[in-house]
C-alpha cells in the first residue's frame, strides 16, 4: 500500500489543556480510514493537524512519505491534500455546479496563480471537466443547474464530496461527511466513496458518528477517546472491542445522567 497520510505521536493542547496526546495513525492511498471516537474525543483537532490548520506541539505528519509538519495548509492542499468540514460549507446563492467548479479552480489557483487571471482556454476546460465529472460522480447532474440554497441536508453534503472531488485530490480528509443525511441516502453515500477509492485509487480519512457507514466503508479503524488513540483494528475487531465499546457507553450513560 502507498503512503498516503501518516501521524506519529502528535500532541496537541489548546493553551493548557491538551486535546490530543501521541497520536499515530496511517490513512494508506487506495483505502478508507476511519477516525471514530465520542464527541469532544479529538478527531477534529487531529485533522487540522493533519491539513495544517494547527500546529502540534510535538509529533510528525507525514504526507505521501513527506514530512509536512512545518508546511503550512496551502503547502498541503496543493501536493494533494483535500478536505470538508463539520458544518455544512456550501455557496448558497451559487448553483450547484458554480460550487462545484470552484473546487476545481481553487486547485488550479493553487497551482499558477497567473495563469488563472489570464483565465487560460486549457484552464478552462480542465475546470469544466473536473465539474462535470464530480458532478456525475456525485449524482448530482440533474441538480447541476440549480441554486444551492434549494437544496436539502443530503444534497449539501454530496455537493460538497463533489467540490472536494473537483479539487482532484489524492487523499481526502472528510469530517462528518455524512452527518444530517437519511438512512439510504447514507448507504448511497458510502458507495460513492468507495467507488472513488476503487475507481481513482485515492485515500480517504474519515471522521464518522454514523457506525453503519464507518462499518461498511473503512478498510481499518482508529478510535479516540479522550485525545488518546484507544483502539486500531479492522471493522470487525473494532465492532467486537470491549475497550471500544466502553468508550461509547461512556458516553451514553453520561447522556443520560441527570
Ligand atoms: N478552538 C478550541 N479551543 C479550545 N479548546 C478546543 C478548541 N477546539 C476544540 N477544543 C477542545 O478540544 C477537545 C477536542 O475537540 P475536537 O473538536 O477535536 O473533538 P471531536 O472529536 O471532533 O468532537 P465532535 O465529535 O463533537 O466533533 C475538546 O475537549 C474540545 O472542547
Ligand atoms: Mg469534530
């Protein structure tokens, strides 16, 4: 398997309190990798981590078999490194494929700013292609001419997997991707995952509350809890793990104490 993206003992604090402690993990090309675990566990810290966004105290990231850890987000964006976030980011008075298509131009940009504002032919066609291709990756050609803000939760969120997909990214950092979306709407995402993975040959690594999709997409699974990485170990494992099952029922029984 390539390297895709790696940590090693990342340690992270917000002032004093330490939000993430030695954290290591592999999120291989060509596979899905879930990063689970009970809210406020650290994931999200973890990934702006890995995408730039904050810098750990101590520890590594790894992209591609690189050391990035002192590069910043843009650095990483642009050697492949793509991600969603928690809450819904979508344009509102764009239409669905306006938002898509600035996915592939951000990329671009990235790329050679000048060329940009020239506004070449190539360049152009490049983004109308990307678009159209994440577009039907995404199901969402029917959907391509209208404003995004008709749209509902599920439609946001595979608007926003085709703007990523635009970008042309090899790994994928998705957080919550799937967070607001119905039961087959779920199961219809979790295809177009791995069809990308199958098809594209790229990494994903994924933050997920919704266990159905965590179970049926991820080739491995690593669990945080309490900042700490508790548990590594294929779907299967994970879903037996008593030290896993215990971290969730925490968490359920601290719900539903007064
Ligand atoms: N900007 C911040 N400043 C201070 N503390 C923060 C900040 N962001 C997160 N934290 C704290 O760091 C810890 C980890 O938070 P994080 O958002 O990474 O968790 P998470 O696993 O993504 O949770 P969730 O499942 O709810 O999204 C929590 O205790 C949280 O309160
Ligand atoms: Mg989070």
């Amino acid at each position: 398997m390539s390297a895709g993206l790696e940590t090693f003992g990342l340690h992270i604090a917000y002032g004093g309190n330490v939000a993430v402690q030695d954290a290591t993990l592999s999120a291989p090309l060509g596979t899905i990798t879930g990063l689970i675990g009970p809210n406020g566990a650290g994931k999200t810290t973890t990934f702006n981590a890995c995408n730039g966004l904050l810098k750990p105290s101590s520890g590594r990231v790894q992209l591609f078999g690189q050391d990035v850890t002192r590069r910043g987000p843009q650095t990483r964006a642009r050697m492949g490194l793509g991600r969603t976030f928690q809450q819904v980011q979508v344009c509102a008075n764009l239409t669905v494929r306006e938002n898509v298509a600035l996915g592939a131009e951000v990329r671009l940009v990235g790329r050679n700013p000048f060329r940009q504002l020239a506004g070449g032919r190539g360049q152009q066609r490049e983004v109308r292609l990307r678009t159209e291709a994440a577009l039907r990756g995404c199901g969402l050609e029917a959907l391509a001419d209208a404003p995004a803000s008709t749209l509902g939760t599920g439609r946001h969120r595979l608007l926003e997997l085709a703007r990523v997909f635009a970008g042309g990214y090899r790994m994928l950092l998705l957080d919550e991707p799937s967070s607001g979306l119905e039961e087959e709407e779920t199961a219809a995402f979790g295809r177009i995952l791995r069809t990308a993975v199958a098809d594209r040959g790229i990494g994903i690594l994924v933050v997920e509350h919704d266990m159905s999709l965590v179970m049926s997409v991820c080739d491995y699974i690593y669990v945080l809890d309490f900042g700490t990485m508790i548990y590594a170990g294929t779907p299967a494992e994970t879903q037996a793990s008593e030290v896993v099952r215990k971290a969730y029922l925490g968490e359920v029984e601290a719900e539903v104490t007064p």
